[in-house]
C-alpha cells in the first residue's frame, strides 16, 4: 500500500504560479496529476514515469511542468500562467504503470488539495 500526500496548493491570481508536490511512502513506477472542478469530470493534468517519459493534457501544455525525485518518492507539478478555469481540487496519483494512470486507473489517490485562481 502506498500513501500519497500533497502540499502546494491555494489562491492565486490569474497569470500566477503555484507548485504542487506529492509525495508517496514508496517508490512507484509513475506519478500524476489530475484534477477536477466543480460538476466536471475528474481530468488528466500531467503524468511521469520513472524514466521522465511525460504526458500533459492540452489544457496546460506550455505552462506546466511536470517533475519528480526519484530519491525522495515525490512528483512536482508547476504551474505557470493560472486562469480562472484551472480552479479544481488536484489528485496526486500513482501506479506500477502510466498506461493505466492515464486512464485513471492508477491504484493510489490521495485526499487533494484545492487550487484557486481568482480572476
């Protein structure tokens, strides 16, 4: 079992900048983001396999980064440029296989942490 704890989220203002962290109790092949807004489907963000293989949703290709440290078991998702429409609670999650986290049938959530932007 693998617990994922995030941290970095909060109130920004339109065209600023926030880093999510994530950090899980053991290794895990890959790491992600997704994230869900109000009456919305939960959504892909950004994804990382151990190799930095990446995936980003459309929506936030250019202006977000997604990272990890191996050593630490932590994925870091930077955020540059925020708009009003990337308000939504953002999941950390993890799997054996960014193929399936992708799909969002990663076996490991966590609890979210509520990002902002205020326009």
């Amino acid at each position: 079992q693998v617990q994922l704890v995030e941290s970095g989220g909060g109130l920004v203002q339109t065209g600023g900048s926030l880093r999510l962290s994530c950090a899980a109790s053991g290794f895990i092949s890959a790491m992600g983001w997704y994230r869900q807004a109000p009456a919305k489907r939960r959504e892909l963000v950004a994804s990382i396999s151990t190799t930095r293989s990446t995936n980003y949703a459309d929506s936030v290709k250019g202006r977000s980064t997604i990272s990890r440290d191996n050593a630490k078991n932590t994925v870091y998702l930077q955020m540059n440029s925020l708009k009003p429409e990337d308000t939504a609670v953002y999941y950390c999650a993890a799997d054996r296989s960014q193929f399936r986290l992708n799909r969002g049938q990663a076996d490991y959530w966590g609890q979210g942490t509520q990002v902002t932007v205020s326009s």
